[in-house]
C-alpha cells in the first residue's frame, strides 16, 4: 500500500523533535509503533473510500493519483498524531476536514483520482456473491414453494 512513510509523518508534524512530543511522553525519540500504527490506520482509512471505485491499494504506476493520495495521507496522519496531544491546530484541523470531504467527494464520484481507471466499485477487499436462479420463499407452514 505505502501512500506514505513514517518519516514523511514526522517531517509533516515538524520534524524529530515534535513527533516525539507529540508521541511519547518523555519527549526523547517519536514512537515508533505508533506512528506506523497511525499509517497503517490512515492507508486503510483511505481504501475504504477509494475501494468504492477503483482497485485498492492504488498502484504505483499512477504517479500524479499518488501524490496526492500521499498528500491527503500526510493530512489525516497529522490530524491523527495532534489528537495524541491536544489541542490540535487549527490549520491541522482544517487540512483533515478537507481531506475527509475530498475522500467522500471521490467515494460518491463527484471527484476522481487523476489518471486512474474506475473500476466500477469492485475493490479487491471482502468478498462478493452473486446468486442466481429462481427466487425461493419459505412459508409459515414450513414448506417450499414449487
């Protein structure tokens, strides 16, 4: 998946020494764990709107769909490591909010991702079923139609 890195997060949140505030209590070196964590959080947040229409994760291959992906990536993982420590920012509060409202925009196709095909909602999450044949109804007497 990789819309983002760890490091990406921390330089976004302003560097070593703020990640670590905002991450640890001690304030020493930024937490590791948690900060993959929240990367992991943040990519799955993102397929889960992106799999409405297109093939999660998005490929590589789709630089220009990639880089914006990592930037809103990048958006929702900052918001997510502020919310460790309150309050959160102001201008952080507002590039998550227009993030999320870009992510909906793009599940209900009235945005898309620049370059890539819509696959029409299948995502390769979960599982499918279609069943086909006759409908069937049980009765309140216990017998099936014929």
């Amino acid at each position: 998946m990789s819309y983002l890195t760890s490091d990406q997060v921390i330089d976004r949140v302003g560097g070593t020494v703020r990640a670590a505030k905002l991450t640890t209590e001690s304030g020493g070196t930024p937490d590791a764990t948690q900060i993959a964590t929240i990367v992991n959080g943040v990519e799955s947040e993102i397929d889960s709107y992106l799999e409405k229409r297109y093939e999660t994760p998005i490929a590589s291959t789709y630089t220009k769909a990639r880089a914006v992906l990592t930037g809103k990536a990048l958006d929702l993982a900052a918001y997510e490591i502020h919310k460790l420590r309150s309050p959160i920012p102001d201008a952080v509060n507002t590039a998550h909010t227009k993030a999320l409202d870009w992510l909906r925009e793009i599940a209900a196709a009235k945005a898309d991702l620049p370059g890539v095909p819509v696959t029409g909602g299948t995502g390769t999450k979960g599982i499918s079923a279609q069943v086909d044949g006759a409908a069937k109804f049980f009765h309140m007497d216990g017998e099936w139609p014929g």
